[in-house]
C-alpha cells in the first residue's frame, strides 16, 4: 500500500493597530498567529485515498486594557476524509474536522464543532485546473459557503494560482525560487467563555460563537529547499479584521495592520 504524507506549518505576527466595536476606539490590538497540519494519506485503491490527520489553528491576540477581545482563538481537530478519482479530468475530496473551535479557557460540549468540506477539480488539461468547493458549518453565519477557482499556468515562467483562501500570481524566477504577490483569508468559527462578556463590561457575549476573518494582501517568496520540502516568507497589509458576534449584532473591526509571515510545506 502507497502511503503519501503532508505537513503544513505557518507562523505569522500581526502589528497592533486601533480596534473599534460598540461606537468607540477600544485601543491597539496585535496578533500571532500559528497553523499547523499534518495528513496521512494511505492509497487504499488505484482511485481512493484515505485521509486521516490533524489540523491545529491558533489567533493570540495582545490587547490593551480590558477591550473585549479575546485573548486567543483556537482550534484543535482531527481531519478525516477521502481523495476520489471519478474520471481521468475529475478529482473529488470530502473532509470532516471534528473538534475543538474555542478560546480554550473552560471547554465544553459547546465547544465541538464538525466542518465538513467538500471539493472537486476538473482537470483540463496540465496547465489549466478548475476547482469547486463547498464549506458547510452549521455554527457560522453562513452556514454554506461556495467557493471556485482556477489554476493557469499562461506563460513558462507564469502562472495565475487564483484557489482561495490563498489567491496569487507566481513568477518562477529559477528552479528552486518562485516570487508571488496575492492575497489570503484566515478564518474560522468559535465559541469564547461563558463569562467573556461580563468580564470585559459585556455581558451579551457570555459564551456566544463568533466568526473571525482577516483579509490579507502581500508579497512573498518561495524557496524549494529540498524535493519535498518549500519553506515561504512574506510580508504585507491586513486591510481588514473582524470578529462578528453575528447572534449579538456585535462586531470589533480594525484596519491596515502590517503582517510578516513564514511557512514550511513538505510532501512525501
């Protein structure tokens, strides 16, 4: 049996920048954020692979005074799931993440979630791929979010990368060295503390879910070290951040935050 493996790691800070939420500036709030992913995938027949894993996601916030922000948002989940070839141009995926979506300070069963994704690509040809995908978690705003792609490579030395959450234009600058500019979105669901809210002078945010997002744009490289191992880094602006207190008609924004960014791919 073929057993293939893959590890993401990403780690990124964010520059503290004013916040704003209910009606007034609540200060300067930064951010590190740490990403890793790891997936087993075992080829169980010529067109099915398996994939069984982990995924940890983690936004720590460093804030002034008692802003009512939380101090981290974090994810630890399991990653099951399955790679189908239904035709030689057709590649399917389905993936669930069962785990914990939460500030992690008194977890309970409130705190379990279970995202599904599900994704398709269609092969035109090997510079030009389509993808379709679907993200489908019933504790978000919106509980469906559809999402297309393509992938072109139109010159030798071009290619348009335009698959969110992570859209860009590359430039192979030699062999081993690629130079890109895009832009990203980090995300995800969770539920704060049960006394979150009163804590910090709002006490309608006790224990309520929360969706997070952050719209990056920038510039980077990537450099293949080795043949199973790319290691990138990059910098640029987060233009805008939210955390939507969606059941609360309450929202904390803040805009234009610089951000750096390493991360490390390998396949084998």
């Amino acid at each position: 049996m073929n057993i293939s493996q893959e590890l993401d790691a990403e780690y990124s800070y964010v520059g503290g920048v004013t916040t704003h939420a209910f009606g007034k500036d609540i200060g300067s709030v930064s951010e590190q954020y740490g990403y890793i992913k790891y997936v087993l995938s075992p080829q169980v027949t010529k067109d099915l692979l398996l994939r069984f894993g982990f995924e940890w996601q983690r936004f720590s916030f460093g804030v002034s005074g008692n802003a009512p922000v939380p101090d981290a948002l974090q994810q630890v989940s399991a990653v099951i799931g399955a790679d189908y070839e239904l035709t030689d141009q057709w590649l399917m995926r389905l993936e669930v993440q069962p785990g914990v979506y939460s500030e992690f300070n008194d977890v309970n069963w409130r705190n379990v979630d279970a995202p599904v994704v599900l994704g398709g690509v269609y092969l035109v040809d090997a510079d030009l791929q389509w993808t379709f995908g679907l993200r489908v978690d019933l504790r978000s705003q919106y509980p469906v979010l559809p999402g297309i792609g393509v992938r072109w490579k139109f010159a030798d030395a071009w290619t348009l990368d335009l698959i969110p959450p992570h859209p860009r234009v590359v430039y192979d600058a030699s062999d081993h060295l690629q130079v890109y500019c895009g832009a990203a979105i980090e995300s995800g669901t969770f539920r704060v503390a049960q006394h979150f809210g009163s804590n910090h002078g709002q006490p309608k945010l006790d224990g309520a879910p929360v969706d997070y997002s952050e719209v990056r744009f920038g510039a980077g490289m990537s450099w293949k070290a080795l043949p199973s191992l790319t290691v990138e880094a990059e910098a640029g602006c987060v233009p805008y951040r939210q955390f939507d207190f969606f059941r609360e008609s309450a929202a904390i924004r803040s805009y234009a935050a610089p951000y750096g960014q390493i991360a490390c791919h390998a396949r084998f």
